[in-house]
C-alpha cells in the first residue's frame, strides 16, 4: 500500500510544470524588488549606467531573491496548505516537492551569487546572500513563527534592493543608499498588517503569530495608522537632505496622503473590502514612489 502511495506520489510531482516553478519565484514580489534596486543604482551616479554591472547585478538580485521564495514555499507548505490565499501553491498542493523545490531554489541562488561575484562585485555578492539568509531563514523559519513583530524585525532583508542596486554600482555602502531601504523598512508593517487583518482568520487557523492574532484587529488598525504617519515622515528625509527636488516632494506627498487617507478609513470607517484596499495601494504606493525617485532624479541630470 504504501509502495503504492510513493508511486502515485511521484507521479504527481512529474507532473509540474515550467508554470510551477515560475509561481514558486513570486514573480510580482521580485519584479517590484528589482525595481527599487534599479531606482537604487540610477540614483548612485549622475549619468547614464554602465550595462555590465546593471543587467548583471539585476539578474543577480533577481535570482536569489526568487531562489529566497521558493524556499519560503517550502518552508511554509503545511502554514500554506490551511490558508485560502495560498493552499493552491504548488508545494503544498503537491505539484512539486520539496526535494524538488529546494534544488531549484539552490540552482538560482548559486547561480545569482556567482553572477554577483564574477561581474558585479563581492559587496553585492555578499549582502544578497544575506538578504536571502535573512528572509528564507530568519524571518520564515523563526521569526515568522516567534513574534507579531515578525514583519518589522524581519523586514529589513525585504528592504535591502535598493543598496544592493547601489553597491551593485559603486562598491560601496552610501547614506542615501540607507535612507531607501528605511523607506522600504517603514512601509512593510502597514502594508503586511493590511493584508493580515484580511486574513486574521486563516494565519488564527495556522497558528501564525500576525498582530492581529495575538493583539487584535483594532490594535492592529491602529498601528497601521502610526506606521503610516512614520512613512510620510520617513519619505520627506530625501528632499530634506538635499538627494531629491521638488517633483519627488510634490509625488511622494499626494501618495503618503492617499496612504493615510486608507489608513484612517481602515481604522475609522472600514467596510468589508478595506483591508485589502488598503493593501493593495501600498503595492501602488511603493511602485509609483520610486518612481518619482527615479522621475526626480534624471529630470534634474537633463536639466
């Protein structure tokens, strides 16, 4: 019987294909990375980019960030598999297994490091490797399980593109650099705790310590709130230290107000869907800051 079992097994697992592993890369979450660490490189210099580290350092940064989803599907399979949003997945829905997976996830992170290493430089090399560490290790086998502070503390490995697009550039660690990954580091609890109260229900049924499980729904509101206010502050630092103009000032304010404008519907006056409204902006939200950044940045290298 169980030989039977194994065999009808694998016999699933053959069954994968090329979309499965493609879905297992969280294509959206590293496509919006890679465009924060690109924002991070064009801000590091005054003109155009040299091609060699910029499609090296983004296919790098690519790679081992998908090779860093993957092994948080296998981690996460059996917390996926109790969970509306993600018990489709392929590990947990048996379409690739966790051998398979893990290989995978291995092949796409030497490979982004070597790329690092050969054509960019070790600096990236190394701190993508521990963005990588911190996220498919820290963060979803300890932290995740641990605390409702998971998402702050383990965001930072989330909030790194930006210097690594940097140092991917210059070799270097620069302030500004760091001012990038703050903003990143201040907009993922509001955005994560957004999509938790949706789903308070299934991480309660997982046994997932989110903030709204442990402290409730209307703490968690609330400080989403706070964090919110923290990010329109965090994002005014750029203009006030000189490293943006008066476009990425005007943007960045009219997004922040729109942000707090969800947060403060979210807290006050929430309806059904406001949660994942609230969520799904903060995606908005990040792609069209940077942006701006971005905008801001090449207006001032034309003028």
């Amino acid at each position: 019987m169980d030989k039977t079992v194994g065999a009808s097994q694998r016999d699933i697992y053959t069954k994968a294909s090329w979309r499965d592993y493609y879905e297992m890369t969280k294509p959206n979450v590293v496509l919006l990375l890679l465009l924060t660490a690109l924002v991070g490189m064009c801000l590091s210099q005054p003109g155009w980019l040299a091609w060699q580290p910029l499609l090296a350092g983004l296919f790098g940064i690519g790679a081992l960030s998908a090779s860093a989803a993957v092994i948080n599907h296998v981690m996460d399979r059996h917390i996926d598999a109790q969970m509306a949003r993600t018990f489709n997945r392929p590990v947990p829905k048996g379409k690739v297994s966790p051998k398979q997976a893990l290989i995978f996830a291995f092949v796409l992170a030497l490979l982004g490091y070597l790329v690092l290493e050969v054509w960019v430089n070790r600096l990236t090399a190394l701190l993508t490797l521990a963005s990588l560490v911190g996220y498919a290790a820290i963060y979803t086998l300890y932290l995740k399980r641990a605390t409702p502070q998971n998402i702050v503390i383990g965001g930072l490995a989330g909030a790194a593109p930006p210097l690594l697009g940097w140092t991917a550039m210059t070799g270097e660690v620069h302030p500004h650099a760091l001012l990038l990954v703050l903003i990143i580091y201040t907009w993922t609890p509001p955005h994560f705790w957004a999509l938790a109260i949706h789903r308070e229900k299934d991480y309660a049924r997982a046994q997932i310590p989110m903030l709204p499980v442990t402290h409730g729904v209307e703490y968690t509101k609330l400080s989403v709130l706070l964090y919110t206010v923290l990010l329109g502050i965090v994002c005014l630092l750029p203009y006030l230290v000189g490293m943006t103009g008066v476009i990425y000032l005007a943007g960045s304010s009219l997004l922040n107000a729109i942000f707090l404008y969800y947060a403060l519907k979210l807290k006050y006056a929430p309806t059904e869907n406001t949660a994942m409204q609230t969520f799904k902006f903060s995606i908005v939200h990040l792609m069209l800051l940077f942006l701006l950044l971005l905008l801001d940045h090449y207006f001032k290298f034309v003028l």
